[in-house]
C-alpha cells in the first residue's frame, strides 16, 4: 500500500475540500498541520512516503532533502509552479512532479482588505468595542489619494479597478510595463521614481525572480512619503526586510500591510509581529475555500492518474 503524506495544513481544510476516497482506496494518508523548519526532523517524518503532497511553497524540497528520502517518487504541489521545489533535481531522481490550477481572487482581495482596514484603523477600533470604548482614531480618505502599483500583471490590474472605483488615482512602474499595458486598464505609467514618491499606498504585485528580489530597498523607502503605506501580498523578499524594520522604527514611512515574509511562519517575537505601524495577516491571500477546492480537487486527480501511469498535468517553474 502506498503512502501519501499531506504537509502543512494549518487549518485542516484538506480532507474536507477534496473527495479523497479514489486516493484511500489505493493509499494510506497521513496529513500533518504543523510545520518544521529542521531538514532532519523533515526528511525523518518523509522517509517512508511515497507521495507528498505541499502547499504552494510552505516547506521547500530542495536536491538534499529529496536526496534523503528514497521513497519518494511523487510530488504533488498546489499552483502551477513551486519555486521552493528543484525541479532538476526531482527528475534526475526520477520523481514526478505535478501541479494544479488555481484562482486569481484572493491576493487583490486581501489586498483590498489590508489598505480599508490601515486607512479605516480597524484593528484599533474593533479592539476598542471590544474593550468598552469607542471611537479612537480619524480614518483617512481613499477617496483622491494615489494608488502606486509595483507591477501591474492579473492581480495588479484587479486592484486597480478597486482603486479607480473609490475614485483613487492609479499610477504603476514595473521593468517591463509599456504605456499602452497601463492604458488598457486605465492606468497611468510612470516611473520608478515617481511611483515611490507620489504614492499614499505603494502596493507590490510582482513575481519573485534575481531581477525582482529587493526592488525595494532603503533608497526607494527613502523616497516615500511619511504618510505612505506599503502593502505587499506577492512575496516577502520582494521587499528588503532589514531596510522596512528600520523605517518603521523610524517613522519615516507611516506603516506597512504584509501578509507575506522572508521567513514563514514569522518567527515568534520578530520584530514585524510587535511594530505598532505593522498591519499583518499570516499570508492567507490564496487561502480561500475556492482555491482551496481547485488545489486539493486536482491533486487528487494528479494523485489518482500517477498511481494509474496516466498522463497528469507536470508543473512548470
């Protein structure tokens, strides 16, 4: 009987997004909720897998760890691509790959929610309700103020449709951006300059790659405004991370919206847990009942077709 290990599902949602039962009849399943950093306790718990299924890029297989676990010949990842997977390595051992569609909703909409609930001061007022007081702060207008997008692919264009239906303006800068991609949304094109200096919320939707790790760095905080926002739902190292800690300590930067980081889970007392200018969320963009249904549904089916030997769909990086 083969095994199938499930890992790092925090909120137990796996089993129940899925019909697992074609899986069950030709595999035992153990799905684990917890997360390990340590690649010995990780390849101890892997070694007598057959399969393993991952969620996006929460636990990286890289060539030593999959160098460890003889067992493995099937990996099953959510998305259609890992970046956190070596793909070369995976088929010099001879071990499939597979990966799934998956929904283009979650991240423009967590980031809607992250800038309403900065620009509202949510978290301070429903603390407030909740400890018998009332009104603690003075929101500020979205309403005129200016949107900076830092790339503007699938999700950048749906945050900014938000944004022009609060009667925002739009600006957006990216290495590759021409003016008549911005056009097509409504967009204004600027330059890496302007968008840094002109934006009330700077918000960051790019691919992580070489090109693109810490495009913002201590010079582009530098040109923000004091009551500038940062808002990043695309990946952690996007940003330089030692260089945002220290402008939020200085204020020279009003505050930053993250639900994505350099290390995850956030280390437990890291300074982006405990910032009072720091709104976070433990990057839950992508996880939605949708998404999470197109994920589990179709790791199954790569499930399913592997242990068949019928075609399934390989992941791209």
């Amino acid at each position: 009987m083969r095994k199938v290990a499930i890992l790092d599902d925090y909120q137990g949602a796996a089993l129940k997004s899925a019909d697992w039962s074609p899986v069950y009849a030709n595999a035992d399943i153990v799905v684990f909720s917890d997360h390990l950093d340590s690649e010995d306790a990780l390849v101890e718990r892997l070694h007598p897998f057959d399969a393993i299924c991952v969620m996006r890029e929460r636990t990286p297989l890289t060539a030593e760890i999959m160098q460890r676990l003889p067992n493995l010949k099937f990996i099953g990842s959510n998305a259609p691509y890992n970046a956190s997977i070596d793909l070369d390595a995976a088929r010099r051992q001879g071990v499939i790959v597979s990966g799934t569609g998956g929904r283009a909703n979650g991240a423009p909409e967590l980031t809607w929610a992250l800038i309403l609930a900065a620009a509202k001061h949510i978290p301070a007022e429903h603390e407030s309700i909740r400890s018998g007081g009332w009104q603690v702060d003075v929101g500020v207008d979205l309403e005129g103020s200016t949107l900076g997008l830092l790339g503007l692919g699938k999700v950048g264009a749906r945050v900014a449709a938000v944004g022009k239906a609060f009667g925002m303006k739009v600006i957006a800068w990216s290495q590759n951006l021409t003016d008549e991609a911005a056009q097509a949304v409504g967009v204004q094109r600027v330059d890496k300059t302007t968008l840094l200096r002109e934006s009330d919320w700077l918000s960051v939707h790019l691919i992580l790659s070489d090109r693109t790790r810490g495009i913002i760095g201590a010079s582009e905080l530098a040109l923000m405004k004091a009551s500038g926002w940062l808002i990043n739902t695309s990946r952690g190292p996007l940003v330089d991370e030692s260089a945002l800690i220290d402008a939020l300590y200085r204020h020279t930067i009003a505050g930053a919206a993250l639900d994505v980081f350099d290390t995850e889970p956030l280390p437990e007392g890291h300074p982006l847990r405990i910032l009072p200018n720091v709104l976070s969320t433990p990057h839950v963009g992508f996880v939605t009942q949708g998404t999470y249904r197109v994920f589990y549904e179709e790791t199954v089916q790569n499930l399913v077709a592997w242990m068949n030997g019928s075609p399934l769909r390989v992941i791209s990086q």
